[in-house]
C-alpha cells in the first residue's frame, strides 16, 4: 500500500504539471493560429481593396459613358440612318458592358443589378425612341427623340446606378 501511496504522490503532481503545460502550448498555439490569420486578413485586404476601388471607378466610368448625353455626344456623326445609329449606340454599350462584365465580382449583387438596371434603362429608351422614327431617317433624328423622351420622363437612366455605386464605396472605404 506505501508503493501505491508514494505512487500517486508521483503521478498527480505529475499530470497536473502536463495538464498545465498542455494548457499553456494550447494556448500559445491557438493565439499564434489568430495571429496568422489576421496578418492573412490584413495582407488579403491590402492587396484587394486596391482592386475593389478600381472596379468601383470603372463601374462608374461604364456608367457615364452609357449615359444618352455622353454616348450621343460621343458617337454622333458616325451614322447616318437611325437605324444604323441605333445599332451603334447598342453595340457600343454592350462592348463596354462586355469590357467591364468581370467587375461583378469586386461588389455587392445590389450594386450589380442597379448598374445592370441602369444599362437595361438606357437600351430601352434607345429602342423605344428608335421605335418612334423612321428607320431610314436621320440619326440627327434619333438623338432628338431619345433626349426628348428623357426629357417628358424626367430620368436619367444611369442615376440610380451611378448613386448605388458611391453609396457602396462610401459605406466600405470611407
């Protein structure tokens, strides 16, 4: 009975020695393991958040180019039927679209869908006023129509997109 009594003399101080010491490793390891994981956060952020802006300003450029002032400005002159000038100004937003499509992925599906919204906004109104004029009329005449119709409907069609897209910086960069 000495031998087991002197036994666990031995082995008690013993585990609580380990059992303390594997509390202290554990404890080492899972701080270093936080540690690793903010220094990740933080390298993570500063090479992404860079790129995110980036695609915030080129979502916005996409969507001052579209605009009906800045795109008919842009492109008048280049055609000289309506019909023609429609399919300009139709291709040129879906190039610019196709250009900038990669961009989803730096923002939120809100903001996506508002700038998708406003494109949408601007090829109906396109449509719609080329809808209106002769198809082998002057393009003059299609650029007359399109601001007479933003102009009877008080809109802008890539507004809303455009004041999603600086809501959206504002709440995360600034």
């Amino acid at each position: 009975m000495d031998i087991f009594a002197d036994l666990l003399k031995l082995l008690v101080p013993a585990g609580l020695v380990l059992y303390g010491m594997y509390l202290t490793v554990k404890l080492l390891l899972e701080r270093e393991a936080e540690k690793q994981r903010v220094d990740l956060k933080n390298r993570y952020a500063s090479e992404v958040t860079p790129l995110r802006l980036q695609a915030y300003e080129r979502m916005a450029l996409f969507l001052e180019r579209i605009t009906p002032n800045n795109l008919l400005l842009r492109l008048s002159g280049q055609a000289s039927a309506v019909l023609e000038f429609q399919q300009l100004l139709l291709r040129e937003i879906r190039e610019e679209y196709n250009h900038n499509v990669s961009q989803q992925i730096y923002m939120s599906q809100t903001v996506w869908e508002a700038i998708q919204s406003a494109m949408n906004e601007v090829v109906v109104l396109i449509n719609e006023a080329a809808g209106e004029v002769a198809p082998d009329a002057p393009a003059l005449d299609l650029s007359k129509r399109i601001f007479d119709k933003m102009i009877q409907k008080d809109i802008q069609p890539t507004a809303t997109g455009l004041k999603a897209v600086k809501d959206e910086v504002q709440s995360i960069f600034l």
